[in-house]
C-alpha cells in the first residue's frame, strides 16, 4: 500500500494522521505552498510502485516550490504537510495485530523516527495473548493499544506505526500519529 493509500485508510478507520494536501497538479501544489512560504513544510513523492521516491523534510515552503515543478513535471504524486520534528516526540513504535489474535507491541520510550525502531537498542517488544492488551503502569502506551485494536479490528492482519507527540499533531489534532497501515507480514 502506498503512503497516499495507507493516510487515507488510517483516515477511513478514524485514526490521526498526518494533515496532509495530496495533488499531481503543480499548480495546486504551487498555491498550497505560497500558503505556507516561512512554515517548515515536507513532500514526499510517489509513482507508480516505485519503492524509493524522492523527499524532503522540514523545509520552508518557498524552498519547496521549484521542487514540486520538477517532481509533477516527472509524473509524482505529492504528499505536502506541515513538519513534524521528530524530536518533539515522546515515543514512537508499531502493533501488529496477526489473525490469531495476539497484539505485537514494540516501542521505543524515547524521541526518534518510527524508520528506526527496528534496529534502536532501547526497543521493547512485548507480545499480549488474546484478553491481556494492557501494558502494567503504562497508560500512555495503552491508550494507543486499545485505540488501534478498536479501529483496526476488521482488518485481516496488520500493522500500524505511530509517534506520540509532547503536543498535538495531525488532522485530529491528538498526541498521537499514525504514520502507516501495512499487512501483517
């Protein structure tokens, strides 16, 4: 699932995203931007199934402009928002939720990108059997648990990343992101 498709599903199960101004169209992009000329804005580009499409994080929105030419001009999708820095946020991790009902946790208790929580040396992974989805003395981590579990429960088997945030961020509004849905693999 693409990024574009992954935001949108997260938005469908009523999940906070990114607020993210999604065109192929430089000259909406253009006019999203001039918007936005001293806030530090990121796009990330799309096409195809390509893997490793171009993008560009925390920058002022004029800087962005010539790049959005250049990346419609090349047929990519755009995905334009506000910046998120990473080191506002608290924790950052993912839950998987395989078919046989267990629910995957693992996080880092630390500021940090979701893109390195894999390979961070301050994971934790814990893994709930069916009925036991509490973390002991952990509320924060809980609430996100019980909220992906509740929203995601129809889908077959899955994934979701988040971040939580000193303040609140995404199209909601809450401390809590959800960067991506993907197949539990």
């Amino acid at each position: 699932m693409r990024k574009s498709e992954s935001i949108f599903h997260l938005q469908s199960l009523g999940l906070n995203t990114l607020d993210c101004f999604i065109t192929r169209d430089f000259r909406q992009a253009k006019a999203y931007l001039e918007n936005h000329l001293d806030d530090k804005m990121s796009i990330r580009t799309e096409r195809r199934d390509e893997f490793l499409c171009p993008f560009y994080y925390g920058q002022p929105g004029r800087n962005l402009i010539t790049i959005a030419k250049e990346r419609t001009d090349e047929g990519y999708l755009l995905l334009i928002y506000h910046y998120l820095d990473w080191r506002d946020s608290i924790a950052y991790g993912s839950i998987g939720l395989p078919k046989d009902g267990t629910t995957i946790v693992e996080f880092v208790d630390e500021p940090g990108l979701v893109r390195d929580l894999y390979s961070h040396q301050k994971r934790i992974s814990l893994i709930l059997r069916p009925g036991l989805a509490m973390v002991p003395n952990n509320l924060w981590l809980n609430t996100i648990i019980r909220e992906v579990q509740e929203c995601c429960y129809s889908e077959s088997s899955c994934v979701v990343e988040w971040s939580l945030y000193k303040y609140p961020v995404g199209i909601l509004q809450k401390p809590v992101i959800y960067w991506e849905l993907r197949d539990y693999a």
